[in-house]
C-alpha cells in the first residue's frame, strides 16, 4: 500500500499539471471503489478550479472554492498525468480531465482506494480523528511519550496508528524502529522519553529521505510519472529478514504485530 512519501512524491508529480487548472470534464469509468463514487461528483468538480492540492497523512486534498476532491491510493492505486487522448486501459477507473488537454488518471487494479467530495466549511469524516503529521512541529518524542503512558501493546503497533501520528505505515515504522534502536515489540509505555525522541528523529529522517527518493517501490507504485521510487535499495529491515543486519551481520528476525510482518535485529534492537 502508497505510505506516506509514495503520496507526498504523488502530490509533488501532480500539484504542477494541476494548480490553477480547470477541471472540464470527469469521467467514471468504474464507481465501485472502497467507497462508491459519489453519482455526483462529475457535475459538481466540473467547471471547477484546482486551486492547491494538499496531503493529509495518507490522502491527497484537491482543494477548489467550493470544496476538495478527497483521494486515496488504496493498495494498489497511482495518479499519472497524461494526455487527454491516451488510451485508457483496463483498470483506467477514472479521468479528471483539465484545461490544456491534459488528463489526471487514476489506475487501480484492486479499486481499494477512493473519490470523495467534502464541501467547503466542513472537514471530511476521513480527516476528522487524524493525529498530527510526522514532518510537522506539532510531533516529537515527547508527544510519543505522553501518548504512550500504560500503554501495554507494542510500539509498532503504536506509531502506525492514526490517532498517535499520521502516515507512519509498516516500511517506515521497521525503518524507524531499527535506527532508533527500539525492539518492534517492546510495550510502548516501557519506552523513556529519551528513546522516544530518538524514534521521533528517526521517523522524520526515514520519511524525508523515502520522499527524496521517490517513495518505496515494491510492487505497484510508480508516482504521477509514472516511474518507481528507489527508496527499497536503502532498506535496513523491511523485507529483510533472513538476510544479515547492515550494521551488526545478526541474521535479521520476523514476527507478526499487528498482522503486520516486523523485522528486527535482536542485537541492535532492544
């Protein structure tokens, strides 16, 4: 699934084909997504110009006067932008199509993601109970503390959730985990307030340097030019396991939190 960075080099990709353009026409090919696109979300962008596009976590914010088109990648979505007269393909689900002839896509074999309005003076129910964003001044070690206190589940499990911080999704969190040097495992109100600052940096750095890199690409993203990110090469855990640490040479370990795969060196990680 896109993480955080994948939709953050997907927002750089579009917003420059985007701001300042006019939407003529929306076409919907495929309403059946996560969420069935609203009947009437064609008539209502129509006409409408992109004034910003926006991220919030792990949803890209179309904002207009009126209000924003909502979008999320799901598992396997991408938007690329392309000319309005390239042929879609098969899982070509919908077409904003701009001013200029130029055609945002969305492609989604798996239709887990979404297209949804949120009228202006209002917040959409999907944003409502987010946490703050991982690369702002509102998160530190000190807000993980806090947050964290007789907590008795992991810290994995912690840092993916949404209400704690947004957009920390599973590469990033055994990334993070592993460069701070915190056992995935470990019970998030064991944790000082030491090493959550420690995690909190580390989290920053992981994320900003996935962004700079394009993203993470492991299977079906490619950003709005469609090309993948590189981020992978510069793995520590994740999909890793098995293989020698690239710090210590312990062979690395896996188990499941959360449902989620964990890898983690158990000499490093404590």
């Amino acid at each position: 699934m896109p993480e955080l960075p994948e939709v953050e080099t997907t927002r750089r990709g579009v917003e420059p084909h985007c701001t300042g353009r006019q939407v003529e026409r929306v076409i919907v090919r495929d309403s059946r997504l996560r969420w069935p696109v609203p009947d009437h979300l064609a008539s209502t962008l129509s006409g409408q110009d992109i004034v910003a596009v926006e991220r919030r976590g792990k949803y890209l914010l179309f904002q207009t006067v009126t209000g924003y088109l909502l979008v999320h990648l799901g598992m396997s979505g991408s938007l690329r932008v392309v000319e309005a007269a390239a042929t879609p393909g098969r899982h070509d689900h919908i077409d904003v199509l701009l001013d200029g002839d130029t055609c945002l896509r969305y492609h989604d074999p798996r239709r887990f993601g979404c297209f949804l309005w949120q009228a202006k003076g209002g917040e959409h129910p999907l944003l409502v109970n987010l946490g703050p964003e991982p690369l702002s001044a509102d998160f530190d070690g000190l807000l993980l503390y806090r947050l964290s206190r007789r907590r008795k589940g992991p810290v994995k499990s912690f840092i993916m959730d949404g209400k704690v911080v947004v957009g920390v999704g599973n590469i990033y969190a055994n990334e993070a985990l592993f460069l701070s040097g915190i056992h995935p495992g470990r019970a998030a109100g064991r944790i000082s307030l030491e090493r959550y600052r420690r995690l909190a940096q580390c989290i920053k750095q992981v994320l900003t340097s996935a962004i700079e890199q394009g993203g993470t690409t492991l299977r079906d993203f490619v950003g709005g030019d469609g090309k993948p990110g590189y981020f992978a090469q510069q793995l520590f855990a994740y999909g890793r396991s098995g293989q020698p640490c690239k710090v210590c040479g312990t062979l690395l370990q896996e188990r499941r939190l959360g449902q989620r795969s964990s890898v983690y060196c158990v000499t490093c990680q404590r």
